[in-house]
C-alpha cells in the first residue's frame, strides 16, 4: 500500500529528515534510508511498508517476553519487513534484513478484524523494530483499544522523543531489548550502532511521558556480549531510574545469520547476570529461552515462594489472590491485570 509518514522534517534542496528512530537519517530525494522501508519521494517522506504484513503468528504474551502484563493472554504478532539495526546474530534476519517491500496487504481495520477473529487478546508489534513503521502500527493500535484489545512493542529501544509522543497515543506495554548489556563496543561491532545513549534516553521518556508498562530483555552472547560489568551498570540504571520492581530478562543466545560461529550462552552465565540484578535490588529478574530453569518462575520478594511457576512460555502455576498479592504472605505483586483463561489453551498458531 503505502502512506506518506508522519514522523520526518522537510530540509532544503528537498531533502527530508527521518525522525523515527535515532539514527535520523538525512535521505535526498528518491534515497531510501538505513531502514529500507522509509524513502523520499518528492520531497515527501514515505512509509513504503504501510499495510504490509510480512508475517503473522499466534503467540503467546510470554514468547514476548512479557510476564508482568496481562499474564496468559495471546498475541496476534505481525511484522513489516526492514530494520534500523544491522544484528549480525539477528533471528529473524530473513524479515529485518529484507530491503525488498513485500507482504500481505492488510488494512488497521483488517488486522484488528483479525486478531479479534483469532481469539487473541492484543496485537504485538515484533520481529523487525516497530517504530520504524509507527504510522501502521499507530493506525492498528487505535482500532485495537476501541476493540478491547492492547497493544505491544518489542523494540530495541532506539527511538526519538517523537516516536515516544506516538506510542503513548496507542501503546500499552513495551519491552526494551537491550543486546550485550549496551556495551559500546559490542552495539558498535555487531549491531551498527556505534552509541547505545538513545535507547536509555527512550526510557527515561517512556517513564517521564507516558503511563506505557515497561520490562527490559538484555540478550547476552557468549564471549561477545556477556560483561557482568556492563550488566551492572545496566541494572545500576534500571533500579536507579524505574525503581526495583521492574523486570529484567536475561536471555540466552543462540547462533544465527552471521554468528554461527559462536556457542550457545552457557547457563551459569546467565545465573551470574541474574546475581548482578538481585544485588543491584531488582525484584524481578529472569531468565529466559532456558525452558524448565527455576529462574523462569516469579519469586515473592517478601517470603521468597514461587508465585507464578513458569515452564517456557507455559504458566504451570498461580499462586496470586483475586488482587495480585501473593497467597502466602499477602505482599502486593506488580502485575498488570488478572490471569487470562487463554493460557490453558493452546496460545501457538501461525497465520502467514
């Protein structure tokens, strides 16, 4: 389809300046920028993917991770294809790394119809940075809140206080992947980052200008991207700025795209990054895509109990009261929202 975006500034000699993420880029008329998927035509700054959905899944809100946010609920997940980021380790490469336009023509009102159709409960927005095409998913995400459905980022954070000021009109929850902790050197060689300030910076806007529910991911890779110093300087962070009850999600690497050469992140690797956020004082701190691990579960911070079992994406396990305090000491939990019935069913399903 296409639409001419919102969020750019027009320059002279016709030129424009994308500000949809940090990178801002400077585009001349008929260039494309970084992305792939945001292009000058005319003077105008255009959204070639408005309306292109490169992919869509049934998942659920876990795979995300989210465990603090309506717990149990499915995901209608889409997609468009491009990137701001250059992961040499990226996953879904095949989607972010695409710079051809291609996908399913959906219309907002066609991908809420859909969601609603599939039972789900909100839409995330994932597998490619969705801020590079906020115009859609803003478009989707009104539909969907006037539908009774919310709405998900999955981002890497490297955003602008303008994509923010977007988000709040729509967005109910964000997780924030950080990758090797945000060390320079790492964001620089294997991501094509080459200062990760932005994404602290998208942060402190989300807290200061939004009421967006907010947990961080922080992907950590083998002999690459595993500081236990960097870790602490980004718990350090968390805690100072958000306070301790915000999750925090360490995820195991697994070889990809152009880092096969590299291990799978040993566990007790991320058993030590999860040490560094308990003794920074974080609360909540995971670890994830170690199915059957005992650090998938939420701990009660007052009497240490298993509150909610986890195995993988699956809740085993609900030990909160009708008000999210946990059953055994009453201490309140910071959990958005009651356990959805949805997860005892079957919450996977591929669309397109």
């Amino acid at each position: 389809m296409g639409k001419e975006a919102l969020l750019y500034e027009k320059l002279p000699n016709g030129k424009v300046r994308c500000t949809a993420c940090a990178r801002y880029c400077e585009i001349s008329n008929n260039q494309i920028g970084l992305c792939g998927i945001r292009g000058n035509v005319d003077g105008k700054l255009d959204l070639f993917v408005y309306g292109k959905v490169i992919a869509g899944h049934v998942d659920p809100i876990e795979k995300k991770p989210v465990v603090h946010y309506r717990p149990g609920s499915k995901v209608f997940s889409i997609a468009t294809t491009g990137c701001n980021w250059l992961c040499k380790y990226c996953q879904n490469y095949d989607i972010s790394q695409r710079r051809k336009v291609e996908g399913v023509d959906m219309t907002p009102e066609e991908v809420v119809k859909m969601t609603l159709d599939y039972g789900a409960d909100g839409i995330a927005y994932t597998y490619n940075q969705p801020s590079i095409f906020i115009e859609f998913a803003r478009d989707c995400g009104v539909i969907a809140r006037k539908n009774g459905l919310y709405n998900i980022f999955v981002s890497n954070g490297y955003d602008t206080p303008e994509t923010v000021n977007m988000m709040d009109q729509f967005l109910d929850c964000i997780t924030v992947d950080f990758k090797g902790s945000a060390e320079p050197n790492f964001t620089k060689r294997y991501i094509g980052v080459p200062d990760p300030q932005p994404i602290f910076d998208t942060l402190i806007e989300i807290r200061d200008k939004t009421n967006i529910h907010v947990e961080i991911t922080d992907l950590i890779v083998p002999q690459a991207g595993d500081s236990l110093d960097y870790a602490r300087k980004l718990c350090k962070f968390i805690y100072d700025e958000f306070g301790p009850d915000i999750p925090i999600h360490f995820l195991r690497f697994h070889p990809d795209y152009k880092m096969m050469e590299f291990d799978q992140t040993p566990v007790k690797t991320l058993e030590n990054h999860h040490k560094v956020a308990k003794e920074e004082g974080i609360n909540y701190a995971y670890i994830g895509n170690v199915p059957g691990h005992p650090l998938e579960h939420t701990y009660c911070p007052e009497c240490n109990n298993i509150i909610v079992k986890r195995f993988g994406f699956d809740i085993e396990g609900w030990n909160l009261d009708n008000n999210n305090k946990c059953k055994f000491c009453g201490n309140k939990i910071p959990v958005i929202g009651k356990l959805s019935p949805n997860y005892k069913k079957q919450r996977f399903q591929f669309v397109y």
